[in-house]
C-alpha cells in the first residue's frame, strides 16, 4: 500500500510533507470529538454515499490536440497571484481546466500514466460552484466535501480517475484549503475509502512545507483553481510497479524538467510553461530528458 499523505505517485516525494491545519479543525486521534461542524459534513457526506450517482465522461469527445489548442486564451491569468475566480460557466472552468490538464500534466509528461485514462475517456471534471457572493459558506464547503465523497464512492468500484474543481474554494488562501483537504482525509478515513483512493491536491498558490513560495518545486502542484484529483490506489500501485517501485523517479524527472526550465529560459517562462503556454526552446529541453522517466 502506498503511503497517504496526499503524496501521488507522480508529483510528491517521500521527503516532502504538508504543513496541516488538523488543529485548527479541532480533529483529536479519532471522531469522538470532532466539532459539530466536521460532523454535519460528515452526516452530509453519508447521505451522498447512500445515493446513486450517474456521471459522465467529459473527455470522450475532446482530443488531445483539441483540448492543447486552448491553452493560449484558456490560460492567460499569473496563476501564482490570482485565483481566476471570475465567475464562469461549468463549461467554461472545465475547459480551462482540460487546457491546463492536457498542456502540462500530460502534454510535458509530468504523469506519464495519464495519458491512458484521458484517451480512454476515463477521466472525469466535476465543478462545484458557489453562489458568487463573496464570503464562502459553509453550505458551499458541504458541497464540496460531498462532491469529493461521491466521486471517491464511485471510483471504489469503477475505473478512471477523477478531478474536482472549486474555483472558489479559498483560491488566494492555501492554508483554509489544506483545512479542508483535512476534513476530506479524515472522512475517507471514517467510511473506509482510504485503502480504495487517495486525494492529490492542486492549488493556485500551492506551497511545500520546507519551501518558500517562489520555489520551484511548487509549480508542479499549482494549478487554475483548487482542485482534488481522486486516484485509485490500485491504479496507483500498479503504475508505480511499473517503475520498480520506486515512485521517486517521476518526482525526481519533473524537478529536474523545472530547474532545466529556469536555469535555460527563466523564471518567468517557467511559469508560463507550467500555465500551459508554449515557450521557444521548451521542447529541446524537454527531449534532453524525455527518456529520464
């Protein structure tokens, strides 16, 4: 079994951790004492699981190169400084994030192993909106937490791997997002869907405990929006087989592609790079490592 911990294969290290919010949640060792807050979204997220949900492939009708074509007006927002939370469509926030999906993870090979799911029509985007009035509520945080609990329910049984997006789940705070992302661990936990999935987060301002915010290795975790990437541990396990076990080598691979990146072309080329932009001399620094991995 994989190590939780939000570490996905494919982006997080095993010397890498999270500075975590469980305190300021109120969480103890168990839920015998989690607040009435945490155990209104918790019976919420038991309702959710007692339901029957239908979902749908997004991506069964966007090819790569469809998808890649957005990027230069999906993706024109400095993702470290601003939450691209202007109000949009479903549609909208899905091509953006299909754009960024298609551009970086799969598009610079940052997961050598998403390419299938996509092709396959097996990864899916589910957008929880708000009401757009400012100060998030806790009715939107329920929706949220309700959303991942679903997707993750489904994806026990079921292949594929699924994304979901809450542009206005705290997108300029990422510590009020690891709260959160607290409150979704300790439910899988509760229900016993810990061992079937484990949640990769993506933030616009996403930061390692241990680096700073201008630190490279941030980028490979920082995205449009915020975001819950839901992977199953048998398709996590399975990829990382396939490594020798060792899912340190895809880490390693991408902060090497990164510190290419910025030692040849800059910071700020990086950064669109990591938007999903083309930059002149991407490509040859990426095929000086494409047989790294």
């Amino acid at each position: 079994m994989l190590p939780k911990a939000m570490q996905c294969f494919w982006v997080l290290a095993s010397t890498h951790s999270f500075t975590r919010g469980l305190s300021r949640l109120g969480f103890a060792n168990s839920f015998t004492t989690v607040p009435s807050k945490n155990l209104s979204s918790l019976k919420l997220c038991n309702d959710v699981l007692t339901t029957q949900i239908v979902k749908t492939p997004v991506l069964s009708a966007t090819s790569l190169s469809m998808a890649s074509e957005m990027v230069s007006t999906a993706n024109n927002t400095e993702a470290e400084t601003t939450s691209q939370n202007n109000i949009k469509s479903v549609e909208e926030i899905k091509s953006v994030t299909l754009s960024w999906v298609t551009s970086v993870i799969i598009g610079l090979n940052f997961c050598p192993f998403a390419r299938k799911p996509f092709e396959d029509a097996n990864l899916f985007v589910q957008v929880v909106q708000g009401s757009h009035e400012g100060d998030i509520s806790d009715d939107y945080v329920n929706d949220v937490l309700a959303t991942v609990m679903r997707e993750s329910a489904l994806l026990k049984e079921k292949k594929g791997t699924t994304i979901v997006v809450a542009p206005e789940l705290y997108p300029e705070n990422f510590f009020e997002y690891l709260d959160v992302l607290d409150m979704l661990e300790e439910a899988l936990n509760v229900y016993e869907l810990d061992e079937h999935v484990q949640i990769a987060p993506f933030h616009p301002m996403f930061e390692f405990s241990g680096s700073t915010s201008r630190g490279i290795d941030n980028l490979t975790n920082r995205s449009p929006y915020p975001m819950f990437h839901i992977l199953r541990e048998v398709e996590v396990s399975s990829a990382v087989d396939k490594l020798g076990g060792d899912s340190g080598k895809v880490w390693q691979r991408n902060i090497s592609l990164l510190n290419k990146f910025k030692d040849e072309l800059g910071r700020e080329k990086t950064k669109r790079i990591m938007r999903g932009e083309k930059v002149d001399g991407m490509e040859e620094i990426i095929s000086k490592i494409r047989n790294e991995v």
